[in-house]
C-alpha cells in the first residue's frame, strides 16, 4: 500500500519512546496488575503507546484483551471516551435473524454500562449495528470497564477512538494523509504498451500475462466491490466515460460511509468522491476503460465497479475510519451482483468491529482481497497488517521484477500471504504500475502492496468472468493452480505470481 511521492502506510513507529522506557512502564503494568485494586491513574498516551509498541515488537501483534484495565480504560478516555463491544458467543460476528440471547446480552450490556457511569441512554449508546454483535458506548470511570470484563458474552473491548498515532501534544491529532496525493506524473515510454484502440499497458502486466488472458475475458458481468477512499469526481474514466472504448455494457456505483468529523455522535457523510488519490489509483488499477485516449487500462477493463469512500487514507486510525469500513463491508456483503472486494487499507492490528464486517461479508460469499501492508524502509520488520492478517481474507504483497521475488522496498510479507504481483522495477523503485491520475487527462504511477492487491482483484474478476458458475473457492482455487510455486507454497510470498493466461484457459 504506497504512493511514491507520499510513501503509504508510514507508521510512526520512529515517534515511540526507548525501550528503556518501554520496559520501565511495562514493570510498573505488571506490579499494578498484582495488586487486588486497579490502579485509576489516567496513563498518558506515550505510556499507552509504549505498552503497544513492546507487545508488537515482543510478539509481532498486539490486542487489547491483554493489557490491564488501566490500560484499556486510560485508551478509552483519551479516544473520545469511545469503548466498542463486541458481544455474544466466540465466532458471533453477526446475526442473520433475531436472536433473544443476543438481545438480552446486549440490553444487559447497556444497562450495566448507564448504572456505573449514571448517565442516559441518549448519551452513552453512540452505535447499535444493525446486523453485526457490535455496540459503541461512551465510558468514562474505569469500574465500567472491570465489571464488563467479568461478563462471559463479551468477545471483546475496544477502544475505537483511541489512535496509536497521536500525541500527548495533539491527542486528537489521530488522522494521517498516508498513501494521499494527487499530483499526477509523465510516464516514461518504457512502462507502458500502446495496444488497440490505443490503450496504454502496464509494464507490470506482462509478468502475469494479463493481455493475453484479455483474449479470453475483460471482466464483463463481473462487479467488483472497491473499500478505499472514493474515486475522484475529476476523472471522467472512472465517471461519465466509464463506458468508453472496447468497455461497454458496464456500470460503475459511487457511495460513502465516510463521516469527516472528530465528533463521534456526528452523521455528517463526506459523499463518495475521493479527496485522497488512493482509491482513485485502486479504481483505475481495477477497471479503467480500454479506449483510445492514450490512458492506463484495468485488469478488469469490463467489469463493473461499486466504489465506497470508506476512509480518509489508507490508515484506519480513526474512530469513523473504522465504523466507515465496517459499514462499506456490511453493505457490499449484501449486494447480491457484487462477487469480489479489494482492501487495499488496513492497520497493525485487528479492530473488532471491522473483523467482525469481514467475517459477515465472507460468509455471504464475498471473495475478499487485502494488501499485505506497506510502510517506510526502518519498519519493514512488520508482518502482515490487518485485515490481510485474516483467515477469511486474501493476502497480496508486492515484488520487484529482479525476478528472484525480491519483496518491494516498502512491502510486508509472511505466512499469510497467498499471491505476489510484480509492480517495481529492481533498479528505479519509482517505476512502479501504470494508473489513471486523479484529474482528467493526468496519468500516474503507484505502488506497494495497494496495486498489488487491486490488480490480483482484477484478476479475480477476468477468472469469475469466464466461470460465471463458480463459487468463490472454485475461483480461488484456479488462481492458485495458476500461480509459479503451486502445488506449494512458500513461507512467506505464498503461492507467488499468478499467471492470468493460464487462470483463464
């Protein structure tokens, strides 16, 4: 997941304190944790945050289910006072029908909740999803969380307005422009093919036969369901002229989950245009048409597209980042003609509310693919970020073309990685996939594990196209026996690169 001009998802690891520190306060945490009364002193958020980092250094994960309630609660109030709670059963994620336990438990939940705090419903109910086991509750005394911890129909606690990017200087400074950007680039003549009727083709295509596949399938009758940051309004490909060329017969869907605000309460929905660039890149790498203007062709260049403006960025460190996320999961999983969604977004660690979305959008057979993770050079120690992390997902990362699956400058890889796509040169890792610009006429290039995902997606949707009969697993599968290392998988780049040709045949 990277832009070149603003590298994506840059975790500010290089912002946490020494281990010194880290280790001091670890102490003091396990001494509190011994102690018959919970300590009720407000950690700050370096405190917090040093917590977290030596948990995913020490185990490479991290959750919440193992800190203190200090620590939890001391989170929850510096985010917003927001603690989300996923109850019911282990493995209940959603519910199909109405469920009585279920409704007990929760209204249980909730009036636990008013009689520590001592406050109305109005104010402390902030979201009560409609079909996830999922509520949002504002919670400021620490006893709320220690007596809920009792509860045994709790599957989790999170504090979901809690950032491990803010500051102590600017706690709500919890927002990010990772993978944004919006200036277009020129692109050098030996990144692209022109082909018929004077389209423009990735250099990056060619190491997965993809023009090739296209003599068997473009993706028409195929709709893929994009989670990003919007598609922009000033491009007219991905708009007006998505039918354009050798496209045709298509369609392409705009919404938005996104709210622009710091105030959790707030319903003010940011639409479905993207201010970011990013999901414009993915939208483009997916489905941009095959016509005569002298522009990048998608993959998937007759497919359709249903586009949610989900997130602000690529970082899913905000409160409405999460809910947004959530909600464009539960929506697509409910689109019937919607086969395929591709993530390329994620965090260090798992939300509960957006795994929670995952797991129902899966099990309405949704074929769900999500970048390996991408960060700046010092921190490519970190595995595989979430949601790629999932069972239920399907994990990309990006290589280089040095042809020896040399991993991309800024990718992560490891065991649940299934598919490598090709999208950097060896020599010049600005030389990246081809794209559509943000604006009319612009083109641009990006990279990282984003556009590897987008393009696997792509060609997800060519495989379905030419088997509109098959079950996701049956697609799965023939993308599998089409990749380099099948029958095995390697520990860390999977089943490697997918031949399209080969996939479609």
């Amino acid at each position: 997941m990277k832009r070149l001009k603003l590298p994506l998802f840059c975790i500010a690891f290089m912002s946490i304190l020494s281990c010194t520190q880290d280790t001091l306060i670890l102490e003091n945490e396990k001494e509190s944790n011994l102690k018959t009364t919970t300590s009720q002193e407000l950690l700050t958020i370096v405190q917090i945050n040093s917590i977290i980092d030596r948990q995913l250094k020490d185990t490479g994960n991290f959750s919440w289910d193992t800190v203190s309630d200090q620590v939890l609660w001391s989170a929850t109030v510096h985010g917003d006072n927001i603690l989300t709670i996923g109850y019911g059963n282990e493995g209940e994620s959603f519910r199909t029908s109405e469920n009585q336990r279920l409704l007990s438990s929760k209204n249980e939940i909730i009036q636990e909740v008013l009689a520590f705090e001592e406050t109305s419903l109005k104010t402390t109910l902030i979201e009560d999803d409609a079909i996830l086991n999922v509520i949002d509750v504002k919670v400021s005394i620490i006893e709320s969380i220690s007596e809920l911890r009792k509860r045994t129909d709790i599957r989790y606690l999170e504090p979901n307005g809690y950032s491990y990017f803010t500051n102590d200087v600017f706690p709500q400074n919890n927002r990010s422009s990772s993978g944004c950007g919006f200036g277009g680039s020129s692109l050098n003549t030996n990144d692209y093919r022109t082909i018929a009727p004077n389209s423009l083709v990735s250099w990056t295509y060619d190491h997965h036969n993809i023009e090739q596949a296209w003599a068997y399938s473009s993706g028409a009758g195929i709709t893929v369901g994009l989670i990003d940051t919007g598609v922009s309004s000033s491009q007219p490909l991905l708009g007006s002229n998505f039918n354009d060329g050798y496209s045709n017969g298509r369609s392409i869907q705009k919404y938005g989950t996104f709210i622009d605000s710091v105030w959790p309460w707030s319903s003010n929905y940011d639409g479905p245009h993207d201010k970011c660039g990013h999901g414009t890149s993915m939208g483009s790498t997916i489905a941009s048409p095959r016509n005569d203007n002298y522009m990048p062709v998608g993959v998937a260049y007759n497919s359709n597209l249903i586009s949610y403006r989900a997130t602000e960025d690529v970082l899913l460190n905000d409160y409405h980042e999460k809910k947004g996320v959530k909600n464009a999961l539960r929506a697509l999983a409910r689109k019937s003609e919607v086969k395929i969604i591709s993530m390329s977004i994620g965090y260090p660690w798992s939300i509960g509310n957006v795994r929670d979305a995952v797991r129902y959008a899966h099990a309405r057979g949704k074929l769900i693919f999500a970048a390996g993770g991408t960060s700046t050079e010092i921190t490519n120690w970190y595995p595989v970020i979430f949601p790629a992390s999932m069972s239920e997902t399907v994990a990309v990362t990006g290589i280089t073309d040095d042809g020896t699956y040399q991993q991309c400058d800024t990718c992560h890889d490891g065991s649940q990685i299934e598919f490598t796509i090709v999208m950097e040169r060896d020599n010049n890792n600005s030389r990246t996939g081809t794209v559509l610009g943000f604006y009319n006429g612009d083109t641009d290039y990006v990279g990282g594990s984003s556009v590897a995902t987008a393009t696997t997606a792509g060609i997800a949707a060519l495989v379905w196209a030419r088997h509109p009969g098959w079950s996701r697993d049956q697609v799965l599968n023939k993308m599998r026996q089409s990749s380099e290392f099948y029958p095995n998988r390697d520990g860390s780049k999977g089943y490697g690169n997918i031949d399209a040709l080969q996939a479609v045949q």
